[in-house]
C-alpha cells in the first residue's frame, strides 16, 4: 500500500485596522498611503455603498471619485449603492445581486472591494467577497458605532439562511479597516448608542479599567461628544482584535466564544423581533440576562448586578421584551439556547462573569433559574422612573 | 487621532492523505483510527454519496452502517445520495440542497460531513460545507483517478455560477482525505483513463522520471492495472501536496498558478461542450495545445512535441475537437484565455514547458500562433492510424 502525504503548511495573516475623520478628502492620504502598501497592482476597485449612508452623505460619491482621480489614477473606481441594514443578510437575491455586480465588473483576485455601511452590509458583502473567485480582498469602511468597535474590525462575515442568524459564512481576514469617525456624527440616536452595548461587553468580560470608564462617559457620549466615542470604540476595537490575534483561536475551532457574552440570547432576540431590536440592543438585553443569571445561581452580586443595569439604562437602552417570555407551551427564548450551541458547535458553552474584568464559563443553563431571571428584569425595567434617576446619580 | 491597531495572527493547516483499499471493510481500521486522532469528539457524520457511487457499490451504505457501529458506535451516521458529476456544480438549487440538508441534520461545526464521490461532488459539497456554519470540517473520499490524484487532495473547493467554472468557491483544507483504491475498479474506461491526464501534466512540469514512468507504464494501465494505477496516482498527489505546502503560494495570492498547465483551455472547452467532455479529457487537449504552441514559439523540440502527443493518444485521449476552431466572427476558446486571467486575476500568466520538467512562464499568448496551433493539432489527429503505430511502438 503507499504510504501517507501529511500536508502541511501555514498561512499569516496581517490587516491594519485605522482611525481616521474625513477619509476621502483630498488632504487625507491615509486611504491613499493603505493602498499603496497593501495592494499596489490593484486597477480596480468595487465600491458597494449602503443607501443609508449614501443618502446621509451626499456628496461622499463625488468625492471618492475626486480623491481617486488624484491620488490613484491607476484604479478605475466603480460605485454600487446596496439595501442596508439587516435585510440585505436575510435574502439570497440580495447575495446573488452583490455576486452578479462582482461578475458584471469582471473583478479579479487583485482587483478590490470596498464596504461602506453598518455591520449587516459588512457581513453580506464580505461574505461575496470571500466566495467569488475564493476571495476577492475587501477594506471594510464600517459606518455605525457598533460595526467600528466590534464586528467590522473581526475575521468574520455572514449571511442569514434557513431562518438562522449567521448561518452562513467564512473567516477571513479583511485587506484592511478603515474607521472613520465622521460617518457617526449622521446616525440616529438609536445607531449612535447601540454600539455602546459591545463596549460594556468586552470591558465586563476583559477590562474592569474600562468598565470604569464607560461609567464615567456615560454623560459625553449621550451629548455625542465624537472624541469620547473615538476613545471608547478605539478601546473596544483593541481588545477585540486582540483576543482574535492573541487567543490563541481566531478562527474558532473550539466550543469556547468569549466575545459571544450576552449573545446566545441576541441572536434569538433579533430574529423574533423580525430584526426590529438592533443588534446591539438586543446585545444589551443579553447581558442584562445572563448578569441577572449570573447573580441568581451565586456568581455575581447584586450591588454590582445593580450598577450594570443601571449603566445600560443610562445609555439609553430598553432591556425588557415580552417576546422573552415563554407563550402558551412554547419559549422561543429557551429554542435559542440550543441553536446557539449549534452554530457554535460540541458542548453548550456560555460565558458569565463574576465581576468586571472576570469571566467564567458554564456548560448548563437552568430553565426555572433563567425564566425567573427574564421575570426580574420585566420587574426591575417597571421601576424605570426610580431607576434611571438612581443612574444619574452613580454616573454622575 | 487614535493610532493605527495592527491585527497579525498565523494559522497552522494540516492533514493527511491516506491510501487504502476497502476503507470500509471491518477489518480496516484506518478510519476509525483517522478519526479517533483528527475529530475525537465528533458525534455526527453526514456523508453526500455520489448517487454514481451508490449504484455502482451497492453495499457501501450496509458497509458503513456496520464499520460505525462496530468501530464508532460514538458517531450517529447519516447518508445522503446526491446527483453526481459536473451538474451538481452547476445549479443553485443543488447547493441550496445540500445545505437544508446540513441544516435539518443540525450539523454543528464539531460534525463531520463526508465526501464520497468524484472532483466535482469534493468541490461542491465542499463548498457547502466551507461556508455553512462558517466551515464545517470534512473528509474527502474521491472516487475517480481525477479527484484521487489532483483536486481531491487540494485546498480548493468551487461551484459553477455566472456561466463560468468555479466561479464561486474558498480555499478550505480538508479534515483529511482518504484514497480508496477499490473505487476505481468499477469505472467506465473514460473515468478510468480521464484522471490520467493531471498526472501527464505535473510530470511534464515538474518530474521528468515520472513522465518516463508515464510512457512506460501505458499498456499496464491500459490494461486496468490496478497497482499500477496506484502508484501513478500516489506520485501524482505526492507532487500535487507538496507543491502546495511547499510552494509558498497554498491559497494563491499571487498570479503564477503552474499546477493550471494546460488547464486555461481545458476550462474553455469542458464549458462550450456542457461538460459533454471531462475535465481530464479537456486537460489532455490543453496540454497538447500548450505543447504544440510552445514548439512553434521555439520552445519545445519538434521530437518532444511528437513524444508528448503520442502519450495522450495511447493512453486514449481524443485531442481535437472542432469547438477549438473559431467559428463565424466568433473564437470562444480565444475569449476563455481573458476569462482564465480573470479567475486568477493579475496578470496572464500561462505556464508553458521546454522539455520535462522544464516549465517557463509567458505572458502573452500570440492570437496567429495558436490559430496556427489548434490547427496543427486538428492535422496530426486527423492522421490518427499511422500515429496510433508510431505510439506502439514508442511505448513498447
């Protein structure tokens, strides 16, 4: 018999991830200088614009064309506004129009996608990048607090199918990331302040220091102070691309998802809201959950437990939804947990915390315990008048 | 500004290439022991058996119900017969099959799914599994001398959209991939034959003693010798792996691709005949236009060419066929050569050889030369008889 090939090889991967304003003025070389480095043979480049951000920057077509006219003549620019938000992840024709965009414009494997949008427009179209012709290099542009902080500077993209969140996708790495700050000062209230709910994550599962320090800026970042948010997304953004690069698993082949704390029950909460709760509400809700969890099974105190709410509301956040509940015999809630296990795979595994800055993993959730956690915070969100005076006072 | 984050992380591929016979025979524990080591906590199998496969080894799904239950009882096992050979890649909805299919067995990304059939089920169920879940690990049987040989020990996965081949598609290292030689044995003479094409090709480009291994083992495997076949195909991989671990290129970033030789027009030609001839059968007439090109560029002696020929033809390729020629206004198989640039990107790179193992990239090909060549070639063929002697007597 012949004997055994043992292939082996490895792959490095390398992006930056840049913090910028104002990225397609003329004065800004940035965008100009990323290309040179990383793609210097590129001739062309596919712009997938979100409409949303199309529509709230008017004149951001002209000046992209402006600044490649005088900064990269060598590339044709070619601009295509898409559906943004999450429908564009939950329907193959829309898949299928980025793909065919990809195919009418005869890209290649050194040919460039941009991605101008939120997260979901991220997802989607990294998703076509990372499938036609096995991996077109894409530079993620993310728009909103949430993509710029969080899922825009990961390895991840996605697309929705057979009715399950992120049921599709791939790893891989983007060309490069480019967080412009400007694109916040348009969003609504809602975008502006979703975001913050990854923050509070990361710096309750790895940063009491930060924990600290989204207590304290509450107060800015509700009056939109831009430099604030700069700080508190460049510091989310660092600790999540360093769990990624320093985790020792950036692909995720174990059962383990540190950065998933608060999210089995987002991802469930989304998609019974039809996608009405945002991602990153639905996040905030998660960590409310599994924090009342952690305090009902002994894990976590109830002063803290306190704070943390309070910090939630003090953003702004709704934490409460009927859709919580179990109806008649049915709890859809409960559903998620295992659909949560298996997206991520092998043994159910949920990270609580102990206090900021200290996790712990659990393999077992209980069922009484969990519903009367989601009959506390119905009841806790009820005082709300009390409550958010009482966050004044602790953020102030 | 906040600084620049500088994202860097290096993944380790890895995995075998085994060579068996009656892989799922009890008393072959192979298997079992590949799987013990690679995927000890796996649980469920969902194995896409080429619908081909299943009628030709009427007793593979009994077989493989018992070698789980004796050898891993562990494992719940789940068969799934699917449309087999080039159609399968080629339409959304087969795709979209297979993926409801991995969706309603709940597979997880600690699931295994298996491949069993030839290079166009590997890549098609290879891609499903490539991006359902964000990869789901698989291992690869190929079942024809093509897929034991070439794509079935790869990196690569693809599916057929847009008109063009492998237009979709990742780069994605199986679990492991498992050569059972027994499959061959009950393949028509072109399955037989057509895989034999890959290996003419890497001995011409990178081994000149495995090409004089290739003239003089023809009658053998002309004869359906199995031992035989084995060893041209052990070779065949073994050079087809290590150019790929050791190439410094596994995921094709660059615009070289010297494994494609030959394989810019087989492409052109498999698509204008609707995949009427096979992949092997178009690389064989690819090599052969390749060949004769670089003759009349000065590249190749006139007596190789002849030797070169004469090796496709005694191990039964047809070479011409009259799509090659262009017809009207129209030459089809000139427009594959921008199409070919394209799937890689960059610049045209087509690889060309000097002699055995003497490969020389160009970047040009001259439209009156191979014009001049694919006529050549519908002359020599038509000259068939007398070149039928000439290889008999050269092979003996």
């Amino acid at each position: 018999m012949q004997p055994t090939l043992n292939q082996k090889f490895k792959i490095n991967y390398q992006y930056p991830v840049v913090f910028s304003r104002y990225i397609f003025e003329l004065p800004n070389q940035i965008l100009k200088n990323t290309l040179m480095q990383l793609a210097p043979s590129a001739a062309k480049v596919l712009v997938f614009l979100d409409h949303n951000v199309d529509r709230a920057h008017p004149h951001l077509r002209n000046k992209m064309q402006a600044y490649f006219e005088i900064h990269c003549p060598h590339i044709q620019l070619i601009t295509q506004t898409i559906t943004g938000g999450e429908p564009i992840k939950n329907e193959r024709k829309h898949l299928f129009h980025l793909l065919s965009k990809i195919d009418q414009q005869h890209l290649d494997r050194h040919s460039l996608i941009f991605a101008i949008g939120g997260g979901a427009v991220l997802d989607a179209v990294g998703f076509a990048a990372a499938i036609a012709h096995r991996g077109i290099p894409i530079v993620r542009f993310p728009t909103t607090v949430l993509s710029q902080n969080d899922s825009g500077v990961g390895v991840k993209n996605s697309f929705n199918d057979f009715g399950k969140k992120n049921f599709l996708g791939t790893f891989a790495p983007p060309l490069a990331v480019i967080n412009d700050s400007t694109f916040l000062e348009t969003l609504d209230e809602r975008d502006w302040r979703s975001g913050i709910s990854e923050a509070v994550k990361v710096a309750l599962i790895k940063d009491a220091a930060f924990y600290e320090a989204l207590v304290h800026n509450a107060e800015a970042i509700n009056n939109r102070n831009l430099d604030a948010m700069e700080e508190i997304i460049h510091r989310c953004a660092d600790l999540h691309v360093a769990h990624i690069g320093l985790g020792g698993d950036p692909f995720e082949k174990g059962s383990s998802r540190p950065l998933d704390f608060g999210h089995w029950a987002a991802h469930k909460i989304e998609h019974l809201s039809n996608y009405q709760i945002r991602h990153g509400e639905a996040v905030a809700t998660g960590i409310a959950i599994d924090c009342i969890y952690a305090h009902k099974i002994g894990k976590l105190s109830g002063e803290f437990l306190q704070a943390v709410l309070n910090l939630l509301k003090n953003y702004g956040f709704q934490l409460f939804h009927p859709e919580l509940l179990p109806h008649k015999e049915e709890w859809k809630l409960w559903e998620g947990l295992e659909e949560f296990r298996e997206h991520l795979g092998g043994e159910l595994t949920i990270l609580l915390i102990k206090g900021p800055g200290k996790p712990e993993e659990v393999h077992d959730i209980q069922k009484e315990v969990l519903l009367a956690a989601i009959k506390y915070l119905q009841a806790w969100e009820g005082e709300k008048p009390e409550t958010k005076m009482l966050i004044n006072n602790h953020a102030s």
